[in-house]
C-alpha cells in the first residue's frame, strides 16, 4: 500500500466518521423535537377535555342562574376563540383569557347557594379542577421538552447540523396575563 492509498483511506474514514457523528447528532435532535411535539399533544388532550366539560358546566350554571347571561356568555365566547385557535403563543392567550372568565364564572357560583350544592356543579367543578392541574403539569412537561430541543438546536455542535437540516425554535407555553401567574386567592 502506498502513501496514497494510506491518504485515501484516511479522508475516507474521517468522511464516515464525521458523516456518522452528523447522524447521531441529527437524531439526538429529532428525538427532542418529537418529545416535544409529543407534550403539545398531551397539553391538547387536556385542552379538549376542559373544552369539553364547560358547555356541561354553562348549561348547569344557566338553570340556576340564567340572568347571569353576559357571564355566560363570556364563557361561551373564550371557550369559542380557544377551540380555534392555533400556534402555541395565541393558544396560550386564549386559554388564559378562557381561565380568567372560567374564574368569573366560578366566583359566581358563591351567590346562588342551590347551585353551590348542585351535585351537577360540584361533580363538574371537580372534574374541571383536575383537568385544570393537568394542563399545568403538561404545559410543564411541553415547555421542559421544548426547552431541551431549542437547547440542542441553539449550542454547538447540533446548531450546525440543526442550520443545515432547517429544525426551527419552538415557542414556549407562557402564561401571558400577570394575574394567572399569581396563586389564586382563597377567602372563606
């Protein structure tokens, strides 16, 4: 074997070393990507859920309170432009300005003491509670997954394979309203 052989081989191993490095970086990325769309999913199936249970906890609210109509309507409303909203930021809004109204709605729950003792109510009002928890659990988890991807696409070296194969930053699932970041205030 000659010294240009030697050459040959060397270039052609550095190739495939670099080429499977590339690979294995390129994976790592799509691994993160997909957790990631895999936590939307998740905070989706909670978001379905919550919009599932309102119409069931208007209707309920309606019989014992029915001249509340320009609270329920609200809620119908925000429930509305949440179902069809898309993108992560303008969802994230919409849901907030959902809870805010969800809280109104709840707040006047206080002011009708048969509809406070509804098993209806009260059994809805848990079932919304839960999912509530959930969705902060999987808003968690998207923006946990989300960070570990734009993470992996922002550093080196995946920003160099992230550049050439076009993975793009994900928006975070941000609370865009001061007062939802705050804990609710309980009174008795």
């Amino acid at each position: 074997m000659g010294p240009a052989v030697i050459i040959l081989l060397v270039f052609v191993g550095a190739f495939i070393l670099f080429f499977l490095w590339a690979i294995g970086i390129f994976n790592g990325i799509k691994r993160k990507e997909i957790a990631s769309e895999a936590a939307w999913s998740d905070i989706d199936v909670q978001l379905k859920r919550r919009h599932d249970l309102i119409p069931n906890l208007v209707e309920t609210v309606k019989g014992y309170a029915s001249h509340e109509k320009q609270t329920l309507d609200a809620v119908i409303s925000a429930r509305a432009k949440a179902v069809n909203t898309s993108g992560v930021a303008a969802r994230a809004q919409a849901e907030g300005e959902l809870s805010q109204v969800l809280g109104r709605l709840m707040v006047l729950s206080e002011a009708y003491p048969d509809l406070k003792a509804n098993q209806n109510f009260l059994a809805l009002q848990e079932e919304l509670t839960s999912t509530e928890n959930k969705i902060g659990f999987s808003r968690q988890h998207y923006n946990r997954s989300t960070q570990q991807y734009n993470e992996a696409i922002g550093v080196f070296p995946g920003v160099l394979i992230a550049g050439l194969m076009g993975f793009k930053e994900k928006e975070y699932f941000e609370l865009e309203n001061q007062a939802e970041r705050e804990a609710p205030k309980v009174q008795f």
